[in-house]
C-alpha cells in the first residue's frame, strides 16, 4: 500500500462552489503540509460528486468513502483518521 491515498473535493458543482468547497480544497492541501504527509496523500479539486445537497463533498478513493458538509475546519481530523485507517489495513493483510 505505498501509492498515495487519493482525495477528491468537489470545487466545481454548484452547490460545492457555493458553500465553500476551494476553501476544503485549500485548507486539505495546507494541513498535509502542516502535518508533513505530503507524500501520502493526493488532493485534486472535483467536478460535481453527486452529493449536492451534502456540499461541499470530499471522495476518498479506494475507501469507498465520502464525506459531506466538510467545513475548513475537519480536514485535519479526516488526514488523521485516513492514515489510521491506512495502516490498520495494512495490518490486516495477509499473504496467500
């Protein structure tokens, strides 16, 4: 599991745009400066992620994840609990 863990935010659908989706976007790619993961994580801004009336929206694909309603201020605490997430996977694989 070394690829990185891909982050979609939604900045482009209306109801994101509107409720502050590039601010999620922008405060995503800061705190995994902040927190130094650059490396583990891949953030890219999203057309419309079908989840309009929860915006802005945040996709974690390969999770089988979504996010809605994300203000600035969780972004931190879904980069922590990602990487918990990751590496309790990565416990449980085993070989064949």
């Amino acid at each position: 599991m070394s690829s990185k863990i891909k982050v979609l935010v939604c900045t482009e659908g209306k109801h994101c745009r509107k409720k502050g989706g590039k601010d999620v976007y922008c405060r995503l790619a800061e705190q995994c400066q902040t927190l130094g993961v650059e490396d583990k994580f891949s953030i890219k801004k999203s057309d419309c992620l079908g989840r309009c009336g929860r915006g802005p929206a945040v996709k974690i694909k390969g999770f089988k994840l979504a996010y809605g309603r994300v203000e600035p201020g969780d972004c931190k605490s879904i980069l922590k609990n990602l990487l918990k997430a990751r590496k309790a996977l990565k416990r449980e694989l085993v070989k064949s």
